[in-house]
C-alpha cells in the first residue's frame, strides 16, 4: 500500500466499502480502548497507602 498522493485523497463523505469500514473499525476501537481505561482507572486508580504531607510549600527557594 502506498502513501496516498494529493490528488487520490478522497472526502470521507466519497469513501465506500471497505476503507469506510475501516474508519469505523478504528473509531469503535478507541472508543472501546478509551472506555475500558477510563473503568480501570476508577476501579484501580486510587493508591490506599497514600504518604500524607502535613506541611505545604511556601516558596520555592531561587538560585
């Protein structure tokens, strides 16, 4: 498969058949990919044995 040139670049509106489908495949795909992190994240992203920090920066000191 080649790199497409300027003047084979079609619209996606123009697209048929199985490169349509391909987009769609792709779409669905990081969709899917996106929703699976995003519920493993909430489910396993909070650490139970935080560091607590009792005392905040007040200035970062400048060299």
């Amino acid at each position: 498969m080649s790199e497409p040139t300027l003047q084979s670049i079609g619209d996606y509106n123009e697209l048929k058949g199985e490169k349509k489908r391909v987009v769609w495949v792709v779409v669905i795909a990081g969709l899917i990919i996106g929703s699976i992190y995003v519920i493993v994240n909430n489910i396993y992203g909070d650490a139970e044995d935080k560091i607590k920090v009792e005392k905040t920066i007040q200035t970062i000191p400048v060299q």
